[in-house]
C-alpha cells in the first residue's frame, strides 16, 4: 500500500518530471498578503507571481502546501467531523504554471498521473467544468475521451457554501478564474449525488483535484481585470487522494489518520475507534500544533482567537470522553503527530516544547472552567426547551471560556435548532459592551496570557485585520 508520504512524493516527482521546480510549503500565516487570514490554497505563496509582480527564476512549480481553512472565505471548521473529506489543516498537492502551460497540458498531466501513474480506474472519475467553457469541455471529451455524460457545466454558486462552484478565488480580491474540478466515485453504497445535484453534499462524489485557469485579477469594487498572462493554478488534498489510493473512503481512515487516532485513543481510553471525537483531536491536533509551529499563541484576536477556538474544541471533545485531566491530555498528541509528519516538517520536531507548553497552557486554563460551562449549558437548555439566547452565548462565553462557534457545535450534535441572526447579534453587542469596558479599564479581560518566554519564541506576525476577523467570526457563528 501507498503511504501519505509515498503519495506526496509520487506527486512532487511527477511534476518534477514535467520540468516543475519544487518549492517548498510556506508558513501558514502568509508573508505577503494581509488580506487573508491564513494560507488557505497552494497558490498563496506566489499571489504576485500571477500578478506579474514579482518573477521567479522558473515558470513551472510544484509544491505540497500546508492549509488552514478555519476562518475567511474558506472556512471547513464546522463541517470537521461531520464529513469525510473535510480538514480544518490539510496538504495541498499542487502544480503551477505562470504563463507557461494552459488548460490542454494542465488537463492532460492530471489525468496521466490519475490514470496511468497510479492507475486509478477511468470510470470512477467524472469532472465539472465552468458553464461556459467549450475548450475544457472539448479537451475532457475529444483529447482525453471522457463521455459528455460525466463532463458536467456548472457556474459560480454564490451564497451556497458547500454547492460546487467552479470559479475559484482565493479571497474577496485577487487573483480567480474558471476551473475544471476532478471528483471520484467512491461508491453506490455511500449517499450522495453527483456535482451539481441537489444532494450533492454527500460523500459518495469527492472532489479530489482542482485545477483552475488564472485569468483575472478580483478588484475590491467586483470587476475583474485580466491577468498579464493566462496561468494554472491547481490543487489537490493529499488526505482525499489518500483515502482513493488506499481504497478507503474516509480520509480518517488513511495511515496518517489512523495513527492519530488510535494515539488519542490511548491517552483517553477510549475502545471505539471510529467515535466522532477522535477524529475531531486527531484533525485539530495537526490544525493547532502547525499553527504555533507558523507563529500564533491562543490569543482573544485576530489568528490567535481562531487558534484559541480550535484548541478548546478539541479539549472539549477530550472532556466528551471523560478524558480531562490536570495535566492536561491534548499536549500527549505532539509525539504522535511528530511521528506521522516531522520526517516532512522538521520544523515540528524542532518546535515540539513550544507546541507542547503552549496547547498545556491553554488546556490548564480552559479545564477550570468547561465542567462548569457545560452544566450551565445544559441549565439553560433545560429551561428554555433546546434554544439559548444572546446573553446565554455572552455568559458562557464570557464566565466559563466557552466560544460560541464551540456551543452552536454541541447543539448541532443534540440535533437542537440554530440560534437565529438576532441571537448572534445580541451575542456581539453585548461583546463589543465588555471590550469597550476593557478598553476603558486599559485591560484586556477574559482569556488566559500566555508565558512570555513562549511568546519570545515566536516569530512575529502582523495581522491586523480585526474588522475582518469580527466579520469572520460571525460567519462561524451564523
Ligand atoms: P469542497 O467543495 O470539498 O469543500 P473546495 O472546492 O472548497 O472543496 P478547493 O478550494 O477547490 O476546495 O481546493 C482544492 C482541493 O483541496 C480540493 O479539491 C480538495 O481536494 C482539497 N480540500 C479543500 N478543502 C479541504 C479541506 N477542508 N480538507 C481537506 N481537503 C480539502
Ligand atoms: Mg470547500
Ligand atoms: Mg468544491
Ligand atoms: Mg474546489
């Protein structure tokens, strides 16, 4: 069987092959681009390459690209532990042309590697195209053969967050265009209907490859103005091509899954190893430990509140399973972690103490409080038959630490209706009340400071985006 790691290799070498230079994964807090939140594609690290403002000494590249999609337009954190195929961290695979290749070589490497490297069955593999692209159509259908039938239009589903969409941007600005997107079928048994049907959020067709053609740049005010030359962006998840690969359907089931998994098993004790939580520690464990690897600490903005939110999701499924202790359990699963990806990241072996301490940190501070919060909760919806109110969300997360992204999580898994807009509103007025009362005490209340010998190990990072991030944050909420 092919391994994670085999795959990422067979993938760089590959396109190394095809006359691509490997670049290696940049941080996940992106150096060049203030706009984003974190590094949520391959393509971010050479933004201004398609831009035409910066060169490079190559006009190929091919990389494996670490991503946080937990905030900003893409954001995955709640569909974690719902889906197959969803990471909040996840590797993407991806080859880039600057104004070199187009769309009929970008189209026939995909399908060589899919179909004659690793040899996947042809007839599983079906793909979409933007509505009106007659020559992505006629290179699937003419060049490579595939039948209409599984060659399907689809144009930009905006507001449908989960709907297929095939033209990609990065952000709200930026670099975008069409693309054609690779699925495979992994089975009639699985529920779930084709790309562009109404149940198509199932996990029987998983997108798998992403191959996008970059052709504009995205102006703040909508319109688009044309790139200095056509390029090729494209990516694809190394977890999902894993899962196909080792003839499994979740990528939970992968190696380097499976290895997570049962090490939280262990440290929690818990027999069933396809229990929700585990999944959910094994993903938020790569999601937080390469975070603080990048440079953020648990904080109340900004990266550091997306960071603090993921570590106190994750110790809250570690609670679920009774497994909350004094010393603290969420740390445990750096070794494991540094085990499956530090031969590919060194950088985790090297900040092991720092990821360590700080999740230890945070999980001492957040275990004082959680028993507390969650009993509160189950008051409030005891008393209020399965619904809770704005100044509910406000006290527990102001009382007992508890963010409101993580208690619209459990009522979710109680099968409890969603808090309404006006809910979230209250919520965030009533926010904005006590950070107004901080300011004015000259304090920020509420979280739990990190030991500045940790934050001296950091490299620094200037994001500054805090209107954005509140608008995030309600997203997550909404
Ligand atoms: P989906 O529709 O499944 O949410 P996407 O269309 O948002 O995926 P793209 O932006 O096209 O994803 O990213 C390229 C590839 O990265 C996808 O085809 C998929 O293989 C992978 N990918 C995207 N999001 C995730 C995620 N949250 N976890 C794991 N892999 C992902
Ligand atoms: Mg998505
Ligand atoms: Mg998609
Ligand atoms: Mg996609």
């Amino acid at each position: 069987m092919k391994t994670t790691a085999d795959i990422r290799r067979d993938f760089l070498e590959f396109f190394r092959s095809k006359g691509h230079t490997v670049v290696p994964s940049s941080p996940l807090v992106p150096g060049n681009d203030k706009t984003l939140l974190f590094t949520n594609a391959g393509m971010v690290q050479f933004k201004d390459v398609f831009l035409g403002a910066e060169k490079r000494s190559y006009t190929r590249a091919v990389s494996s690209q670490r991503c946080v999609r937990a905030g900003g337009k893409h954001n995955d954190l709640d569909q974690v532990g719902y889906t197959a195929r969803h990471h909040t961290f996840f590797e993407m695979l991806g080859n880039f042309s600057f104004g070199d290749y187009f769309k009929q070589d970008a189209i026939a490497y995909a399908w060589e590697l899919l179909t004659e490297v690793w040899k996947l069955p042809k007839e599983r593999l079906l793909v979409t195209i933007y509505h009106t692209d007659d020559e992505a159509f006629e290179i699937w259908n003419k060049q490579i053969g595939l039948p209409p039938e599984r060659i399907i239009r689809i144009g930009d589903n905006k507001g449908k967050p989960y709907a297929s969409d095939n033209f990609w941007q990065m952000a709200d600005t930026g670099p975008c265009g069409p693309c054609t997107e690779i699925f495979y079928d992994h089975g009639d048994h699985i529920a779930g209907g084709p790309p562009g049907s109404p149940d198509e959020d199932g996990d029987r067709y998983i997108e798998i490859w992403n191959n996008v053609f970059m052709q504009f740049d995205r102006q703040p005010d909508g319109s688009l103005l044309p790139l200095p030359a056509p390029c090729v962006d494209t990516g694809m998840g190394l977890e999902r091509i894993a899962a196909v690969l080792q003839h499994v359907h979740s990528n939970y089931e992968i190696d380097l899954f499976q290895h997570l998994i049962k090490a939280a098993a262990a440290i929690t004790n818990t027999a069933d190893l396809e229990h929700k939580s585990l999944r959910v520690i094994a993903d938020h464990t790569r999601a937080c430990s390469f975070l603080i690897v990048d440079g953020v600490l648990p904080s109340n903005d900004g990266r550091g509140y997306v960071l603090r939110r993921i570590i106190r999701r994750a110790i809250r499924h570690f609670w679920k399973l009774g497994a909350l202790s004094a010393e603290g359990n969420f740390w445990r699963m750096a070794q494991p972690l540094i085990e499956a990806m530090g031969e590919a990241y060194p950088e985790l072996v090297e900040k092991r103490t720092l990821i360590e301490r700080a999740l230890k940190a945070e999980e001492a501070a957040f275990a004082q409080t959680l028993d507390a919060g969650m009993a509160r909760l189950e008051g409030y919806l005891t008393q209020s038959a399965g619904t809770i109110d704005g100044e509910q969300l406000f006290q527990l997360h102001d009382t007992y630490g508890c963010p409101p992204d993580l208690i619209l999580d459990i009522l979710r898994e109680k099968g409890l209706p969603d808090v309404s807009a006006e809910v979230t509103a209250e919520y965030e007025r009533l926010m904005e009340e006590q950070r107004e009362r901080a300011r004015k005490a000259g304090k920020f209340g509420g979280g739990v400071a990190m030991p500045a010998e940790l934050i001296a190990q950091l490299t620094p990072t200037d994001f500054l985006g805090y209107d954005r991030l509140d608008a995030d944050d309600l997203e997550v909420v909404a």
